[in-house]
C-alpha cells in the first residue's frame, strides 16, 4: 500500500492508503479532494477510517458513503452524521489486506479514537487525528488534560518507527513553540531546519515518526528539565508531568 496525503481547506490532510485497485481514505472533510484523486487513479473506495465528530474530518462521509457504499469505521462513543461500524478501543479489524488496531484517546474530543494500521511489510502507520500532532498535540475542546495526558502516553510508547499521519499541517507553527519551550533541545532545532527546507520545497512535513516527536515534541517531554522548568514559569502547579502538561496547553493557546 502507497500512502498519499491529500489536502483540504487551509491545512488539513486527508490520508489515503491505496494500491492499484482499492483505498482507505482517513478522515474526509471534504469528499472532492477524494473522489478526484480516486476518480484519476481508477480506484475503489474499499473503507473510511474516521478518528471524531468535527466537521473537518466527517464532511465528506455521506457523498463518498453514497457513492461507494463503502463502510465506514467510527468512534463508538461519537455522534456520526452516516451509519458507521463502532470502533471502541482495543478493537482489531482487517480492511484491503491491512491489520487495523483502535487506541482510544479523548482529550480533543471526549470520545477520539485513533487507528493504528500495520501493512504485511514495514512499519505501522498510526492515524490519529488531532490528538498528536508534530511538534504539537490538539486543543481540549471536550476533554481534560490529565486525559490528554495519558492519550499522547499511548501513542508515544507505540514502536518508534511507527508514521505519524496526523490531520493537520501544523508542524513549523507547533515547532516555534516547542523551540520557547525547550530551546537547548538540539535535535528539535535540526528538525525545524529540516522541516522549513521540506515546506520551501512544497512538500508535507508529515508524516512524522513516534521517535521523531519523542525527541522534539513537549507534549510527549513533560518529565525533562528543561520543559519542567519553562513550564513551571509559567503557571504550572507542579513539575508532575499532568501539571507539566496542562501549563503548556494552556500556554500554547494564546501563543
């Protein structure tokens, strides 16, 4: 399976996983981005793989449902606008030939999932919407942070080479943060240099890697010194990772 990001409206990434019959597409906001790319490459829509309810990501169901009367896999515990397959966490499915796993993760919504797919050869590669993001992770629109805590955990102790394929382009604006944040982090400042070359060239920054944002991201770093340190300068009530956590969302909010 190739895997293509397809954009939509200002900064969003639709996936697509395809070979040359049949694809799984991730999250479509909007249906034409999808149906053009699936219309030129002479392919069936085999799936859909959608992580929560917001409108950028579940747009385009019902056209592309229409038309292929594909299935559709969703969160369980989200209000869906087409009839979807429930997906709650630990659920194991196969789609195209590919061994999909659920990873329940609320914090950007209450009921996020994330999906994690592993091909018969090479790494895996996790979907996750707008829970974990390069150099960043989503806002808390319906959870807590000790809940966005404990999902960004997850997903970080996945295996290292696993692809992050996340649902937005945010990377060089999250970078700048994370650079406040821990700016004698030598390996985030080589990964900003590498990724303003990448978007100069007009290409994606993603997908990442778990061990990537592990290095760089201080959503996944809030038991090193120095992110404890910028963070309690900034309102954390404590330097337990929760607290160091919280500090930093809230920060990057109005940064």
């Amino acid at each position: 399976m190739d895997l293509t990001a397809l954009p939509a409206f200002a900064d969003n990434l639709i996936w697509m996983l395809h070979d040359a019959d049949q694809a799984i597409v991730v999250d479509p906001g909007d249906a034409a981005p999808v149906r053009d790319a699936l219309h030129h490459r002479g392919l069936r829509l085999a799936a859909i793989l959608v992580t929560h309810h917001h409108g950028d990501h579940v747009g385009g169901l019902a056209a592309l449902q229409g038309e292929w009367q594909c299935p559709v896999h969703g969160p369980a515990g989200e209000a869906m606008p087409v009839p979807v397959l429930p997906a709650r966490d630990g659920d194991r499915f196969e789609v195209a030939g590919l061994q999909v796993e659920v990873i329940d993760v609320p914090g950007h919504t209450a009921g996020h999932i994330a999906y994690v797919v592993t091909p018969a050869v090479g790494p895996r590669w996790l979907f996750c919407g707008d829970t974990l993001f390069s150099g960043g992770c989503g806002r808390l629109f319906e959870g807590t942070p000790a809940q966005m805590h404990a999902s960004l955990s997850r997903l970080a102790a996945l295996p290292a080479d696993t692809r992050v394929c996340c649902a937005h382009e945010y990377t060089l604006s999250n970078l700048r943060f994370a650079r406040v944040v821990e700016p004698a982090n030598a390996a985030l400042a080589e990964y900003e240099r590498r990724c303003k070359s990448t978007r100069e060239r007009g290409e994606w920054t993603l997908p990442s890697t778990i061990a990537v944002e592990r290095a760089v991201n201080p959503f996944l770093r809030a038991d090193e010194p120095e992110v404890v340190a910028t963070a309690m300068a900034h309102g954390a009530v404590s330097g337990a990772p929760v607290d160091v956590f919280a500090a930093l969302r809230e920060w990057k909010n109005s940064f």
